[in-house]
C-alpha cells in the first residue's frame, strides 16, 4: 500500500460500470517535490461514498493501491494502471 498527501482539485460523480461495479474518480495535487504533481485515484464499490466529505481544497492523505492489468484486442496488448484509493 501507498501513501499520498495532496489537496483535492477535483472530485467526479460516481459512475456505474456494471450491474455489479462502481467506481468515483477524483484528482489530488501533491506539491512536495520539485514540480507539483497532478494524481488521478479511483475509489471502487462501497469506498465511492466515503468522498461525499470532501471539497476541492481539502487536504487529505489517501492510502491506494496501484494496480495493472493487460488488456487485448485485434492482436495489440496494451499496460492500464491504476490507483486504487482506500
């Protein structure tokens, strides 16, 4: 497990992927290094709501997952990331 410490920039609506599968994105910048960074995190499931208390503003620290997949089709495979908030 991850951790990062940033001030959310942006928080999106929940999406719902599936029947059985919703996921949140929201966007942190942490500003600790040399350049800011721009972060896009992802809370999956029953965590989506767990964003509802935050603002653009806020300061948080969020624990995530990173996680990868392959993905194929027509032949070409193709390396997604993703961070996975908890």
């Amino acid at each position: 497990m991850y951790e990062l410490k940033g001030k959310i920039k942006v928080i999106n609506d929940t999406r719902q992927v599936s029947d059985s599968f919703k996921i949140r994105e929201f966007v942190v910048i942490d500003d600790s290094g040399k350049y800011a960074q721009t972060i896009l995190l992802q809370a999956t499931q029953d965590r989506c709501e767990s964003l509802d208390q935050f603002k653009p503003g806020d300061e948080v620290n969020v624990s995530f997952f990173l996680r990868g997949r392959e993905y194929t089709k027509d032949g070409n495979t193709k390396v997604f990331n993703s961070l996975d908030a908890w």
